[in-house]
C-alpha cells in the first residue's frame, strides 16, 4: 500500500533537528553553536530554535562554557534496555505539554495493518479526552484521527478501507457517502488540519494533523467540547507547529 506523503514543516524540522543531535551526539567533549552551523550547514535563524527546542525536550544540556552535549532524555534512551518503554515516555511527557500548551485533550495515532489504533493521549480533567462510543477503528469516516489517516494513504489505500469497514451515519453531519470522502481526502492539503465538527459525536469538535514517520503513517489530533469550537482552529495550528518533538522522539 503506497502512501501519499509531502513533507511537512514539522517533519522538515524533526530532520533538522535529527541532523544536530547526531553532530552533538558525536562530539563528547560538546560542540559550539559555531560548529554547530558549521557542521549541519544551518543558519542561525534555523539553529537557534532547534536548540531551545532540543534542550526544552531533554535531548541536549549546554554547559557552563556555551558548549553543547548530549542530554539526560538522550542517554536514558540509549541506555536502557527497554528502550520502547523510555521512548514512551518521553512521548506521553511531550503530549502532557502539548494537551497544556493547547488547552485540549491530545492524541497520537497511527494506521497499523489496515486500521486505525490510537497508541497515547494526555487528557486531563480540563481536558477531558472524547468518549469513544463507536469503536475508532470502524468510524474513521466520521473521526479527524480517521480522516487524517486514511489522507495520507494512495487512492486504493483509502478505498480498500472503506470497502472493510461501513460509514455508519454516527450524527446528523456524519458523511456517509464513500465518493464524497474521497473526494474531499484527494482535495486536502497535506499540511492541513482535517477538522470533525461533531461528525463523531454530538457536542465534540476535533482536530487532525499528519505527523508521517518513515513509511509510518501517524497524526497527532485533538478534541474540544463544543462550546470551545471558536478555538479549535487554532488550537490545532499550534498543535501542528509544535509536532517536530514527537517526531523527533520516534525517528531517536
């Protein structure tokens, strides 16, 4: 199953990002911000909020002399012997800090064998995560998750989906017409928030926004009550921006 996948500018910096922790990482004894530019052929316009945001996340320390070496979340993953479970963790402390910096319960999912499968969230009782009363994995004609998802796959990907799992009318919005779907996934830009207003549930509006790693297809969402709906736009804008930590954390 190909994916249709473009770049996002998220995913261009988690790759940026990428390159500076491997040039620290490679440097013991710690790098100048000098050599850093150097080295990754990064401008400090470029370089200068990677590192606040490498440091923010744990992956880098700066030292008393303006150097910069390999952090406590880096070495952590790359000491232990569950390395799946310290990478967990790191990123339930990043949606934790996502779900505080957006006001909103936030989700990470990912498109495994042909489904949808919702691996983590960080909800609150602020932020209370949306009740799952029809199964994600048959409603991703209804849910921003689903549609997210199946948007990042090639025209056959999202049909073969569709020809499994019926689109149930789940509310009054819900789309239940296949052409219609597909129609309106081939038309969304793929740096775009895919938006559920209240397509899924009466009185839950959503948010969707790729968050591709590798061949993986992933997306990072978010739900609001209804009556928050005025922010759900930006709230999912800033949801997108700051994406490239989790990035980061899966390609670690």
């Amino acid at each position: 199953m190909a994916l249709k996948h473009e770049p996002t500018t998220p995913h261009h910096s988690a790759r940026e990002a990428l390159r500076v922790l491997e040039t620290i990482a490679g440097h013991a004894d710690g790098v100048t911000d000098t050599a850093l530019a150097r080295r990754t052929g990064l401008g400090d316009r470029r370089l200068t909020p990677l590192l606040l945001m490498l440091r923010r996340e744990g992956y880098v320390e700066r030292t008393s002399d303006g150097a910069y070496v390999a952090g406590a979340a880096l070495a952590l993953i790359d000491s232990t012997r569950d390395r799946e479970s310290a990478v967990r963790e790191k990123l339930q402390q990043t949606l934790d800090r996502l779900r505080d910096s957006v006001g909103a319960a936030v989700y990470m999912s990912r498109y495994v064998d042909g489904e949808i499968k919702v691996d983590q969230y960080a909800a609150g009782p602020t932020t209370p995560v949306v009740h799952e009363w029809v199964d994600f994995r048959f409603s991703a004609h209804a849910t921003a998750i689903g549609k997210s998802l199946l948007g990042q796959l090639d025209r056959d990907g999202r049909r073969d989906h569709l020809a499994r799992h019926k689109m149930a009318r789940l509310t009054s919005r819900t789309i239940t017409s296949d052409k219609l779907l597909l129609s309106r996934l081939e038309s969304q830009p793929p740096s775009t928030p895919v938006l559920d207003l209240q397509e899924y549930a009466v009185g839950t509006v959503c948010a969707a926004v790729p968050i591709p790693s590798g061949s993986s297809v992933g997306c990072l969402a978010l739900s609001l009550p209804v009556e928050d709906a005025h922010r759900l736009r930006q709230a999912a804008d800033r949801l997108h921006r700051h994406a490239a930590p989790l990035l980061l954390s899966l390609a670690i």
